[in-house]
C-alpha cells in the first residue's frame, strides 16, 4: 500500500534543478543554456562588469580591536567583548513600513514577533516592520526558484547562483550601483566598512546587485586536536609531506578507535596545499589551468593512495555523511583539516564539559618542508549565500530606505546596535558574565536566531566569550597564513556551466577519483577521468571564465 | 508389510488424531523456537525507538564519548534539557497544535470528498461518470509539476494559508479508485429496495452505503491522516510566515539542518544542548500523537487493507 505516499506531489531533486533551469526562461530569459558565447547573458561580460566602481572601503575606526586585522584579509580580533558599545547609526533607518525577506535558518525557528521580545526590540529600533521567511538550509534550493518562477518576491532575498543568474538579476533584481557604486556608499557607512574583496560577487551585467555576506578570507581552518597531539608528543606543524605522514602514523591506532582524519577531503585539502594545486583555477596569461588538470594534482592523488593504504584515515572516510565533526569531538580523529573557520566556536561549545580537550591548528608546509605553502583563500563571502538582493522598484526613497536598515543590520563588532543583533537586550536576552561578556539565556537563544545575518553582516570579528586567549591564537594562526595565500582567480566572474553541468561533472570526476584512491582503479584511468570532466564541464567553464578574464585584463 | 511402513508408505498423510493441522497440540520446542523468533523481530522493531528515546535523554558528554552516534543508554543521569530547549519559545507546541488541526479537519474533509466522488464513479448510471473516472486515473499517472501548482495556489490567494496544505491533496486518485471498488461490491438489491422505498441518492449514500463501509474509511482515513501528518513539503513552499508551519517542516528544520551548522556558519548555538538529542527529543514528541491515536483504529486496518489488495 503506498496511498500515503501518493497523497502528496512527489518532487525529486532531479526535477527541481529542471525547475530552477527553467526559471530565468519564466522570467523572460533573453538566451539559455547553451548559448554559444558561454556566458549566459549578453551584458554579463567582464568588460562592462570591470566598469563598474566598487564601493569605496571606508573600515570603521569607533572601536579599536585588541588585534587588527590587515588589508591583506587577516580578521580583526577581540579577546574581550568590548564595555563600550558606541552606536554606529544615529537616526532610526526606517519609515515604519514592512521589509519582507527571505533567508535560510540554521537554528530552531524562533517565535514570530507578536511573541519574541527581541524581535519586537529590533523592529522598534530600525522602524520597521520586518517579515521573515525562514527556510531550513536543506530546503533553501527549492525554496528559492519557486519564489522566483511566481514572481512573488520579497523585497529582500538572500541569493544563491543558479542558471542564468545574470540574466534572472536583470530581469527581476535591483541594480543598486547609483546608491553603493564609489564614494556614494558613504551615505551608509556600516556598508562602506565591508571588505572590497567582499564586493566582487555582486557584480552582474556591470551592475551591483546586492550586499555581500562577507566572511573571512582564510575560509577554513586546518583544526586539530591538540590534546592527542600532545599525548603522542608530535609537532602541530608538520614541516613537509614526509614528516605529515609520520605523524598521521603515529596518531593512528585502530585499536584504540583513532585515526588522523575521518574524511578524504581533509588529506585532500591539506595536500592541496603541500604540492602547490591551483585553488580551484590557477591564471597564467589569460589562460586558466583547472586543479584536477595540474600535474600537482596527480601528485596529490599518488599521496592519497599511500595515505589510504597506510591506514591513516578513517574506514568511512570516502561517505559524504560521516559526521566529522562528531567524530572529532570524540577524539576519533585527531585533524579536521580545512574545516569552516567558524567551527573554532562551534568545537568549543561542543566540548565544553570535556576538561581534556584542547583545540588547535595546523600550519602547512610546503613538500619539501623548506617554507609555508601557499595558502588556499576562501571567496571572502557566505558560501551559501553570497549576497542579499532587492527587488525590483522604481521608488527610489524605498530603495534608500531598505539600504539604511541594511546598514544598521551590517553594524560592526562590539557596536550597541551589534551587541543588540546578536545578543539581544540586557537582563532579558542575554546576561554579561564576570569578564564582560554577553552570554544568552534561554530565551535569547530562542529568540535572536531570526536569519537577519544573511541579509546583512558585520565583517567577520574573532572573538571567542570566554576564552580571551583564543583571539591570539587565531590571529596568529590567519597572520601566518593569509600573507602566503593565493585567491581562485574566477572567484566573482559567472559561469553558467558551472552552475548546472559541473555539479554532475564533478560529482563523477571525484567518484572515479575515489576509487583509484582505494585501489578499485588503476592510477591510469586518472587521465580518462580528466578528459571525461573537460569535455563534460571543464572546457565550457574554461572559456566562459577566460573570455571574462581576458576582457578584463587579468583576475579582477 | 508392516504397519510401520505402511505407515511410512502413506507418508505424512497419517495423523494419530483426526483433528486438522492448526488445531494440533503445539510442540514445545516449536513454540519456544517461534517465541525466540518473534521476540527477535519485536527487538528490531522497538530498539530504534528505544534509542531515539535513550539520545533524547542523553547529555553533551555522553554523546561525545558515542561519536555522536545515537546511544543506547543515556548516561548516568537523564538529562531533561533538550526537551526543554525545545519546547522553549512555544514553537514546538504551537506547531503540534497546527499539525493536530490540519490533520483532523483535512482528513474529515478529505474522506468526505473521497467517498462523494467513489460514489459517484461506482453508480453505473451516474452521469459522465467514464470521462470522470479517466480524469481521476489520468491524476493517478501525472502530477501537475511544482511551479504550476505554486502559480495556481497564489492565484487561489491561497499562499500562506492553512488551506494551501489541504485543498491541493484533498482528493488521492488512489483512495478513490480503492473506495469506488469497495461500493461496486456492494449488493445492488440495497439501492433498489431503498430507491423503491423513496430514498434519494444522497439518503442511500448517508443512510446504506456509508454505514456498510466503515471499515475502508477507517483505513482511507488513516492513509490521509499519516499524510496529512507527514507532509513537509507543501509548507516548505506554500506557508511563508514560520509561525505557521506544522509541526513536520519544524521536525525537518531541526534534523536536516543539523550537519551544517558550525561548519558553514557562526551562531549561538553555543550553551544549547546537543544538536542530537534536540532532534530526538522532537522527533519523539512528533510520534506522540499518532501513537496514542493508532491503537483505536487498528482493529479496523487489519481488516481494511484486504480491500485494497483484492479488489483495488
């Protein structure tokens, strides 16, 4: 009997994605797929992308951090919340009309505003009405293009880059450069603090389109589990591939339920790094090298297999659904390498009943162990959701206006409107411990996880409640790192292969990596497996990213 | 020829007593090997329950020292807090009572139009009741697709609305196709004598024909309660304000969600109880009511899915 099952529609992923390929055709798609150009849209091209001006970068100076960050993307960092909370906006940015938005949750969904207080407070302080449409992360993929295809947007939505998105921008999104583009973003200073480099993505068919989501540009960190380290007396730093070796050796022992890494992407991006791969795409003259195409990456794949056969990675390593980070509290594996950098908070509230736990990081040396590799950088936004869009209007005092509840939204670390963003009102929300920190009570962690976040965000701050010392070890860890990093070249240009063929290329690419690496393949299937993905994907990606490269004189 | 082997001859065909096979005085050893085997099954059946309900209660360290894996044991000492994360801010509850009232009014309405409609297919005389029925089994095979069927609920005005998760799965081609077998078999004397003794079609669907088919609305009603229970979908897409939502969408923000949180994004998560036993602590609250409700409509299921299987 499956009546139950029939009740509903069944929607697969599969018809989804056809549903979002579909869309930009719905809202009036000038080309699709397949366009013999590459880039979907005929006026998403470098040329006019690179005639955009970026904002100008105005950083905040109200609040001097115990550790400044640096131009190159090294974060700012507070070992303590600051006890002076300046406000960054004076005025109330609202008119008293209702903002709708739309953006994932991470989190349990918190009360509506009728009963949250916080949400109450917020509106209140930014004369607004502001409703939410929160989606489950998961969900958030088909969610979206149905909210596009009905033409039923909310005024802002937190994006995400599908087919045709130059194309579907134009169509249906608000350009915003007349208001953001140069020194015009100084009418919103909060905007004006957000890194340059954060602003790249933004940019379609030579317009800004949005606010970025910026997050730092060290991207992930290579955790590791020092109080394992310690035990076994072994450097935290490997000097070289030989000696990283030894030292996942030394850290593994089955019997004991221990291994060095528990997911093969883990070793993988960690030898990324050690053999000098491109991250992602490496530039030379207008010409694009991908890093499944580098002779570093055979490299790469050639250690896989020795670590694979020395036994140093966990059994499941190979399934997406290992929970790694389960496995790491656990002391199951001691390196969770190029891990998401906010997962420093995360481990330490997971742990936090464990006095044995110690966290720290890994620095990555070069092969022969002489000197740092260069460091793979992240996009330096929100990976999920780069940045929040508006939708269309022609009243431009409402355009203004929603820009100015996004400013007070972007407010900076340790400001009063920051500390009411993310901790809510004192004595009700959140409680200040003896060292000065906000911790939340019950109710503000209920109530403060409205997705705001994902429509507007400070530039990512260290600062760890609790554990002054972490901002110096943080800081120490992304000032090492981040001068030696080199950026993905085509971080901010479009490829609209890469938004619907690559993830099935790429999928069947790793797969049959996979393999080779467990030894099911011999290592010379590896070249088949390239060409596959090249005529599959990576050719056609080539060349739309190139033709934007190379009308734009170099990486932009 | 001995009597042994004629006995042997005519094979197992002998029996000392007369009684048939299942009325035979059980054999000990069978009886503790069918005990063993059933007590096995049972095992299997109730120990994944048992552990969703031990994680529930289960602390931060306890977890830990598992590898996050679900445990079997709560540890030392029960921990309440992930209920009481969870039933925090009233969400949890509010939604418990949007999903009770979906279901009851959407089933109530469903088994309404289902038995209206396979009524109406199983009269032989009912006007246009071919071109109907193919109507209904062409539903059967397509579906209208997701884009169409969010334009036509915003067009009904419908987003948002409670009435979104209902109106568009009120009628299951299926349930229909099961229920109008189920009326054809019932005896056309019934119709004829009530007919002749002045009844309405309306009459003989109330007062005869419903009346005789308790049994495969027990089970219809079933199929679309656990549906209407389960279904996330449709308020994923139709219902925007979160305040709305059933408890199903509640239940799959907390599970789906829980592998990314940290990794991809900062937040306060810190200080909540173990993403796990959260979710466990929910999804036992979300089983709660079904499990009260089942037992009363048991008798009738058993009964009812033979319907579907011989007629269907």
């Amino acid at each position: 009997m499956t009546a139950e099952i029939r009740n509903t529609p069944v929607f697969t992923r599969r018809r989804l994605l056809a549903g979002a390929g579909g869309l930009a055709a719905m809202a009036g798609a000038t080309s699709l797929v397949g366009c013999s150009n590459g880039s979907s849209s005929a006026t998403d091209n470098a040329s006019v992308n690179s005639a955009v001006k970026l904002p100008t970068y105005v950083p905040y100076t109200g609040l001097k951090p115990d550790l400044p960050g640096t131009a190159q993307g090294v974060d700012n960092a507070f070992r303590n919340f600051p006890k002076d909370n300046p406000q960054s906006v004076k005025e109330k940015p609202g008119d008293g009309s209702t903002i709708t938005g739309m953006a994932i949750i991470y989190y349990a969904v918190p009360p509506g505003p009728d009963k949250n207080s916080y949400w109450k407070g917020l509106n209140d302080r930014m004369n607004v009405d502001l409703q939410l449409q929160m989606v489950g992360n998961a969900d958030y993929a088909t969610k979206f293009p149905t909210v596009i295809a009905g033409n039923n947007l909310p005024d802002l939505t937190m994006m995400q880059v599908v087919a045709n998105f130059p194309s579907l921008l134009d169509k249906q999104f608000q350009p915003l450069d007349e208001f953001l583009s140069g020194d015009a973003i100084k009418d919103y200073p909060n905007l004006a603090n957000l890194p340059t480099a954060s602003w790249k993505s933004t940019i379609y068919n030579g317009h800004i389109y949005g606010i970025p989501i910026p997050r730092g540009l060290v991207g992930g960190y290579n955790f590791l589990r020092a109080d394992l380290f310690e035990e076994k007396g072994l450097p935290t730093s490997p000097k070289g591939y030989d000696e990283l070796l030894r030292v996942c050796k030394e850290l593994t022992d089955p019997k004991q339920r221990r291994w060095a890494f528990s997911l093969n992407t883990q070793p993988a991006n960690l030898l990324a790094m050690i053999n000098d791969e491109p991250n992602g795409w490496r530039e030379n003259g207008g010409k694009l090298t991908n890093r499944y195409e580098s002779q570093e990456y055979k490299q790469s794949v050639n250690d896989m297999i020795t670590m694979w056969k020395a036994g140093v990675m966990h059994p499941n390593s190979f399934d997406p659904a290992q929970p790694f980070k389960n496995l790491f509290n656990a002391g199951t594996a001691a390196i969770n390498a190029m891990d998401g950098y906010p997962g420093w908070a995360q481990y330490r509230s997971d742990n936090s009943s464990n006095p044995k736990f110690k966290l720290g990081l890994m620095e990555v040396y070069n092969r022969d162990g002489s000197k740092l590799a260069p460091w793979h950088l992240g996009s330096g936004v929100f990976g999920t959701g780069p940045f929040t869009a508006m939708k269309k209007t022609s009243d431009k005092n409402r355009v203004k206006m929603i820009l100015r509840v996004l400013n007070y939204l972007a407010a900076p670390f340790g400001t009063e409107e920051y500390l009411y963003r993310l901790y809510g009102a004192e004595g009700v929300d959140h409680k200040t411990n003896s060292t000065g920190d906000p911790v939340l009570t019950k109710t503000g962690q209920a109530n403060t996880v409205i997705p705001i976040r994902y429509l507007a965000d400070a530039p990512y701050t260290l600062y760890q409640p609790g554990f002054p010392k972490d901002a110096d070890v943080q800081h120490d860890y992304q000032a090492t790192e981040v001068p030696t990093g080199i950026m993905n070249p085509t971080v901010g240009l479009f490829s609209n292969s890469a938004a619907t063929v690559n993830a099935t290329a790429d999928k069947n690419f790793n797969d049959g990596v996979n393999d080779i690496v467990q030894g099911r393949k011999p290592f010379s299937d590896l070249d088949g497996l390239i060409s596959t993905w090249k005529s599959a994907a990576g050719d056609a990606m080539r060349k739309e990213y190139q033709d934007q490269l190379q009308k734009n004189g170099g990486p932009k | 020829m001995t009597t042994l082997e004629q006995a042997a001859a005519e094979g197992t065909r002998t029996r000392t007593s007369k009684r048939p096979v299942w009325m035979e005085r059980p054999n000990p050893i069978l009886q503790v090997i069918k005990f063993i085997a059933l007590l096995i099954s049972a095992v299997l059946v109730i120990l994944p329950f048992w552990s969703v309900l031990a994680t529930s209660f289960a602390d931060r360290q306890t977890l830990n020292n598992a590898a996050g894996g679900m445990v079997m044991w709560p540890g030392r000492t029960l921990s309440l807090d992930a209920y009481k994360a969870v039933l925090s801010g009233g969400v949890v509850t509010r939604a418990l009572v949007i999903s009770i009232g979906i279901t009851f009014v959407g089933t109530i309405l469903s088994l309404a139009a289902t038995a209206g409609l396979a009524y109406w297919l199983s009269r032989s005389r009912s006007f246009a009741a071919k071109p109907i029925l193919l109507l209904v089994l062409g539903a059967v095979l397509f579906s209208p697709g997701l884009i169409p069927s969010y334009l036509l609920v915003k067009q009904l005005n419908l987003l948002d609305n409670w009435w979104s998760l209902i109106l568009p799965v009120l009628v299951n081609a299926f349930n229909v196709i099961v229920m109008r077998a189920f009326f054809q078999e019932l005896p056309a004397e019934l119709f004829e004598s009530a007919a002749i003794d002045g009844a309405s079609s309306l009459t003989i669907l109330t007062r005869i024909v419903l009346p005789l088919s308790k049994a495969v609305l027990a089970v219809i009603g079933l199929f679309y309660a656990v549906a209407y229970w389960n279904a996330f979908f449709n308020a994923l897409i139709y219902i925007q304000t979160a305040d709305k939502w059933p408890m199903a969408l509640v239940l799959r923000t907390y599970v789906v969600n829980q592998t990314s949180i940290g990794g991809e994004d900062i937040g306060s998560s810190a200080g909540l109880p173990p993403q796990l036993s959260m979710e466990m602590a929910i999804l036992v609250i979300a089983i709660l009511p079904i499990m009260i409700v089942y037992p009363f409509i048991q008798k009738h299921f058993a009964k009812g899915v033979m319907i579907g299987a011989v007629k269907g």
